[in-house]
C-alpha cells in the first residue's frame, strides 16, 4: 500500500498533463524506471491491471482461433537480414548481443523487438499442405526497442505485449483474419473492457508497419487531446513468406506462397487507461478492468464495524464482484480515501459505527465522486448494477470528448490548427503525402485513414475518398 506520507496533490492535468501522468505513476505507486535507462519496473497494483487486460485479449484471441507459444528471445542477426525491410525499420532500435559465455559469438544475436523472423523460420519448417492452413499462432512475451526518448507503459525500451502471427492460402483470407482481429479482439476490448472509444482505419504508407502491405490501426483520444496507438494488425502479404520460403502444396499438388499477418496490442494499453480516464485525483479505473471492483473501508476498529465489513465482502466476492477489506484503522480515514482515489478503485464502500446504527453503509463513486447511503441488505444488487452503469456512463464521457475535440478541415493549416487541442479529420485527396510531409513537419501525424463512413478500408490501397484523422501523438 501507499507510504501516505508522501501521497500529495497531484500536478493539475490542465497546468502539465505529462507531469501528471507522472505524478500519478508515482503516487498511485504503478510504475518507475529500471536501473537501466528506458526500462520500466511494473508495480504490483499496476500488474493486476495488466493481467486483467491480458487475460481479456487472450480469450478474444482464442475465440478466433489462434493457440498460443512462446518462442525465443534472442534471434540470429542473419534471421532479420533476410527481409531488408523489415530490418532496416527496426535497425535504430535493436539491441543486438556480441559476447556471451567469456567470449565473442561467431554471429551476433538480436534481442526481439518482434518476431516476424522467427515466426517466419519456423512457419516454414511447420506448414507443408493446404491442410495445415491456416495457421494462427500467438505468444505473450517481452520485447526490447532502445528508445531514445523513453515513457513509463507508453515508450519504454523493455515492454510486454502479445504479438500473434498467421499463414494463410489466399490474400483475401488473410485480410479476413487480420480485420477480425482488428475488430472482434482489439476494438472489442477496448470499449467493451477499457471503455475507451477508438477510430478504427489503415495507416498512410510512411506510418505502414516496416514490411507490411497494410496496416490497420485502432487509435484512441487521450485527456490532453493527443493521439495514443493502442492496437495494430498487419498485413505481411507475402514478403516475409518470400524471404523464408513459407509454402504450401495446394489440393492440386501446385507449390503457392503463403499470405501472412502479424498483430500485437502491449502495456501501452496501461498508459492509455490512466491518460484516457485520469483526473485530478488519479485514475480512475473502469469497473470491468479493475483488478479491485469495490474496497470495503472500516471506519472504525471496533468488532461490530469489522465483522459487517468482512462479511460484505465475503457477500460481494460471492456475487461476483472484485472486492477487497481495507482494515488499516492505525492510518487516518481521510489518508486511506485519498489512496483509494489515487489509485481509481471504481467503488468504495465505507462502514463504521454511524453508518451500522441506521442499519447503511455509505457508497462512493469514483467517477463522479457521489456519495449514498444504501441499506446494508441491498448492497450486493447495488453495487453489480452500479459497476455497469459507471462502465456505460465512462465511455460515453470519452465518447464525448472525442467527439468535441474532432474537427473538420479543408487544408492543412485548418488541420494543424485543430491539432492543438484535438484531432482533425480531412479529405485525404486534399491532404495527400504532400500535406502529410507538411504536417509530418509541424509534430503532426495521419494517425489513420478511414471510409467517409468511419470504418476501415477493404485494403491498404489509399482511395482518394478516404478521410484522414490528424493528431498529435505520444
């Protein structure tokens, strides 16, 4: 639990959001750096988060049909070679391992910044027939990018994610699948469980994942009107099959090439919750992630206080909901509330000596900060049909921002005016790679392309109907 004695106001996003986010990363004990420069230690409570998010994501990939493993994290230099690329988007940032064991090795070992390759060497060893196809693979592990310019959860050298990866017979199937990831895992995820809204399209060629032919994006709107990547799936076609002779013989005994996806979602998402949904007081945490749902706070150390909060508690687990006793009556009331904000449990419930004369306990709302005395004998039913009204009622206060903070341009300056505050949306035949450069120039990105209908392309060729959402970006 928190040292309350260092817990203090947190900086105002509205004065220094990017101290904000510190700030809260640090007194919400979440996260802090590594001992060495761009790496991130992930506290316990923030963990929690991160399995609860884990956890949801696998079981939509599992739905779709893809088993996980794990493959190594060292990959041979040659391995990323052999797709020029690919290697050369991710050259700034590999690590790459020359000595082990007391000595030189014959040939440099990478650590992963993804595992295209290696998936890509292996796929080519498993799959003989059409009949081992599709393929969908997908494994949990940690990366390593050396980031130059590193963010605790958003920009770290070290950061975990999941990165799945397929083979299919056709171009059309393989772009089925990645859409399906695209829409049924990650956007699903994201507002069904995190209660953040996303714009859904393709990436521009320059923003295109480093040998891909496509690649969709599900980008969201932080509290500062910036732009945070949250989701991507890929489109390989079939330059990593080429480059590692990943074939098939199909029912008419003819040898074809594979087409092939990759797609991964990471500890970003952690960051993006706290940016999305944070204010003043800390996080806030929608119910749905939350690893602690409801904190039952006992006002007072006296036996009756603390016999009706451990059995609430024991009434709530068995109703389903994620609760958890907090006993500490050695620590001042109001210091133990003050953590619990800090840290955006979505409900607390306070119990003490009063509130058991009247026969209530007092219900507090994280995202509003309401408080009300509910009767003691409907506590269970109230708090199961609260946490998924608080759900609904965060992503439509999302939804909302991100809607008011959307504007429509008709050139690049009008773009890069509403960039300031929010996102722009303009016609991409306006905008083009010219207007892209212009922006590009001023900190300004195409975060995506959509269909006037703000829904993703049937394929990464840039229509010029398309309409570029605009933004700046972490």
């Amino acid at each position: 639990m928190a040292d309350t004695g260092r817990m203090g106001v947190l900086t105002p996003q509205q004065d220094d959001f990017p101290r904000w986010y510190q700030d809260v990363l640090e007194k919400a004990e979440l996260a802090e750096n590594g001992p060495v420069r761009g790496t991130m230690v992930i506290r316990p409570y923030a963990y929690g988060l991160w399995e609860r998010m884990q956890a949801e994501v696998d079981r939509r990939i599992k739905e779709t049909g893809a088993e996980n493993l794990y493959l190594p994290l060292l990959i041979p230099q040659s391995y990323l070679e052999r797709e020029a690329e690919h290697v050369e988007g991710f050259s700034p940032e590999l690590a790459v391992v020359t000595h082990a064991g007391g000595k030189e090795l014959t040939e440099p070992v990478v650590v992963r910044p993804t595992s295209e390759t290696l998936f890509g060497e292996l796929m080519a060893k498993w799959i003989q027939s059409h009949r081992d196809l599709p393929m969908l693979l997908n494994q949990w592990a940690n990366v390593v990018r050396w980031e130059m310019r590193p963010r605790l959860f958003l920009r770290t050298s070290e950061f975990l994610w999941q990165e799945g990866h397929t083979a299919h017979a056709s171009r059309e199937d393989a772009n089925a699948y990645a859409l399906r990831i695209h829409l049924d895992v990650y956007r699903d995820f994201l507002q069904n469980v995190l209660a953040i809204p996303v714009l859904v399209g393709v990436k521009s060629r320059r923003e295109r994942f480093a040998g891909a032919i496509n690649t969709m994006t599900c980008e969201a709107m932080m509290g500062d009107g910036k732009a945070l990547q949250m989701a991507t799936s890929h489109e390989l076609g079939q330059n990593f099959a080429k480059a590692f002779d990943i074939t098939f013989t199909d029912s008419s005994e003819q040898v074809e090439t594979c087409w092939t996806t990759s797609w991964g979602s990471s500890t970003r998402m952690v960051g993006g919750l706290i940016m999305a949904h944070g204010d003043d007081r800390g996080i806030r945490i929608p119910p749905r992630v939350a690893p602690v749902q409801v904190v039952v706070v006992a006002v007072k150390d006296d036996e009756r206080t603390m016999a009706t909060s451990s059995a609430l508690v024991r009434e709530l687990t068995t109703a389903g909901v994620r609760a958890r006793l907090d006993h500490r009556t050695t620590q001042s009331f109001g210091r133990r509330a003050t953590e619990w904000e800090l840290k955006g449990v979505p409900v607390r419930l306070e119990v003490g000596p009063r509130d058991l004369e009247s026969g209530h306990a007092t219900i507090v709302r994280r995202d509003s900060g309401t408080k009300e005395a509910v009767a003691l004998d409907t506590i269970s039913t109230t708090v199961v049909t609260l946490l998924e009204s608080m759900h609904a009622e965060m992503i439509d206060a999302a939804h909302q921002r991100l809607t008011d903070r959307t504007a429509d341009a008709r050139s690049v300056s009008e773009a890069l005016q509403a960039a300031k505050s929010g996102f722009a949306r303009i016609p991409w035949e306006q905008l083009g790679e010219e207007g892209e450069d212009a922006l590009n120039r001023e900190a300004v990105s195409v975060r995506c392309l959509q269909t006037r209908e703000g829904t993703v392309p049937s394929s990464g060729d840039l229509d010029s109907e398309l309409m570029a959402i605009v933004g700046r970006s972490y």
